[in-house]
C-alpha cells in the first residue's frame, strides 16, 4: 500500500495532495501539464522534501513531517526513470545496467539475464548510449532502475521525450514490467492513451489537488476525467480475455457483463488477456428491442444515473450485468427516451468503434 498526504508551496503554487493506493499496482498521475505531478513523484522519491504530510510505503514511513522522519532518497530503495535516460555515455549498455546492480542493497531478485531477457536488451549490450534511439535508451534506463532491486518504480514521464512511433516501440515493454513482476509503480504522464493501457489505478490531478483516485475501471467513469482529457476520451474500460475468435466472420468475443461485445479479431487469439475501451461517444441507448440493424452489440441492461454532461447532453450510466457502460446523449433524446435510474434499455456498440489492447501473457514473447 502506497500513501500520499503532503503540502508543499512552491511559490505561488501549493501542492496539497493525498491518496492511498494498492500494491501491487501500476498508479497512475494524470493531469494536465503544471498540476503538480512531478512534484509528487518527487516527494515521493525523496527529491523534494514537502513542507507537511506523511508517505509510506507497505507501512513504513518515508517521509513523516509530524515525528520528523526524512529517509534519504538513496535508502528509499526507489527506481526513478526521468524523462531523459541519464545514461552513463561512457559506458556500453552492459557497463550501464551492471551500475543498476551494484547499487543494489538487497539480495538480488531481479536478475541480469532476466532484465535483459525482458527488455530486448541483448543486441544492445556492447553498443555506447550515444548510438541508441530514445526508445532504446529508455529501455536502457529501466533495466538499470530494475537492477537496483526497487520495492516501487518511479516513472517521471518517461516517453514525454519520445516521437510516436517510439512511444509505441516502449509502451509493450511497461506492460511486461507491470505483469512479470507484480512490481508497484508510479507512472506520471498527462497523455490518457499511455494510462489507458499500462495505469491499473488512477489519481486524477489538477492544480496541485487530487480529484479523485480509486481503479481505473471506476476513474474512467469520473466527470472529472472528461475536463482533464477531453469528452472523446471518456468511457468504460474492461480487463477481459478473448472468449472466442469466429474465423468466418474475423470477430472476435469478448465477455462483458451480462453478455459479450464483439469487435474485429486482428491478431487477438481466445484466451487472450485484452483490455477494452468502450466510449461513451460511441454508445448508443434504445428502449424498445433494436431490430434490422447493422450494429453487432446489443446488450441489455438498466439505467443507474444519469448526470448533466456538456452543454445540451447528459451523461447515462447504464449496467449490464455488473460492468457498468457510460453513453452520451442530448437532452432532447434523454428527455424523449425517458431515460431515468431503473429504466430498462439495449445497450448498441457498433464492432468497429471499440478500442483493444492484449495485456499479461498475450503479448508477444520478449
């Protein structure tokens, strides 16, 4: 279990921030740029000292301002990753993660080979930082982080400095840290794809405050995220496994809830673990049995809320079965649609629009 309760003023900006998560967990710090998430990471990390509060790690204290404990950032047994690698440019990849290792002061658990293994890092040993891309010298510096056998990794926007195609070169890379290990991280970032497919927890942040935090399942439903990452990027998000791939028609089956949402195959495999995006944009409610239509999902379920939205819509929280879907419509519909708690509706998601990502051991072998 990770704790955060601190305040810090920073000139004219206060950081008054507190959460609790759980571990193993990848928690994500999601805002927008200057609301106050490098500033907590680095408290964390022993960086910067808070002017108040407490932070504690599976019940020990790193940092307690009422009893006056301070434990230095090198006796934390943190890994932080920067922005900017911080590789050691006179040393070769190997002579790099061997430092990880030696500033090691537990026995080692994270072995070499293992990093290495992990990472890709084998065609890369011999060669200097200087004739690494970004993406590659990213990867360098987690295995560095891994080798000095952190209890929690910190990652301070670690692909901030990276074009898109090496964001996408790395991101696999997160995901196997976060599933071989069970490691707990801490991953800063104000870009919400990157949360939707590495954050297993969310703590939404804005000008040096948390809104709200809690699993990313309950966090993608938040109001709040719809103003820090704008309306197109809300909605439900589902940790599933592929239940059954129809070669015929290239779909794959995807339980949810109730029932199962189907969406194009591509290199999904049954059994798969996948993660699955449902926005809210792309939801469409009926209250009477939808027929001679092209859409493949309909599900049944019942309204549980339904909230002011935008200007002229509403938000609608419909459950089908126990996973919990967000829709999107004007006022004039809701009011039309008579749409209130306890309502019954078909629930219309057309196969094209849903967004998926393996996760676990789907992915391929490193």
């Amino acid at each position: 279990m990770l704790e955060v309760s601190v305040r810090h003023r920073l000139g004219q900006f206060l950081l008054d921030a507190a959460f609790n998560a759980p571990a193993p967990a990848l928690v994500a710090l999601f805002g927008v740029s200057g609301s106050g998430k490098t500033s907590l990471i680095q408290a964390v990390a022993g960086l910067r000292r808070p002017d108040e509060g407490r932070i504690a790690l599976d019940g020990e204290a790193l940092f307690d301002a009422a009893s006056g404990i301070d434990i230095p950032a090198e006796r934390r047994r943190l890994g932080y990753v920067f922005q900017d690698a911080r590789l050691f440019p006179h040393l070769d990849v190997r002579g790099n993660l061997i430092y990880g290792l030696r500033r090691s002061r537990t026995p080692t658990r994270i072995g070499f080979d293992d990093v290495v293994a992990l990472l890709g890092l084998g065609p890369l040993l011999a060669r200097r930082p200087r004739g690494l891309s970004g993406g590659e010298r990213q990867r360098v510096a987690l295995g560095r982080a891994l080798l000095a056998q952190p209890r929690m990794l910190l990652l301070d926007e670690p692909l901030a400095a990276l074009d898109a195609p090496r964001r996408e070169e790395v991101l696999p890379y997160l995901e196997r840290l976060r599933d071989h290990w069970q490691l707990p991280m801490l991953y800063v970032s104000h870009q919400f794809d990157e949360v939707l497919r590495l954050a297993t927890h969310l703590v939404l942040m804005e000008q040096g405050s948390v809104l709200a935090a809690g699993s990313l399942a309950e966090m993608a439903l938040h109001p709040a995220l719809g103003r820090l990452a704008g309306e197109a990027a809300v909605g439900a998000v589902l940790d599933s496994a592929v239940g059954a791939v129809d070669a015929r028609t290239g779909l794959a089956s995807i339980p949810a809830g109730s029932g199962a949402l189907q969406l194009p195959a591509g290199a999904l495999s049954p059994g798969t673990p996948v993660r699955l995006q449902v926005l809210a944009r792309d939801v469409i409610l009926a209250t009477e049995p939808p027929r001679g239509l092209s859409v493949r999902n309909v599900l049944e379920g019942r309204v549980v809320a339904v909230e002011a939205g935008l200007a002229g819509s509403r938000r609608v929280t419909v459950d089908i079965g126990g996973l919990r879907l967000l829709a999107q419509v004007t006022d004039l519909a809701a009011s039309e649609l008579g749409l209130a708690p306890g309502r019954p509706v078909w629930v219309l998601v057309k196969a094209v629009s849903l967004r998926a990502a393996s996760t676990g051991p789907g992915l391929p072998a490193a």
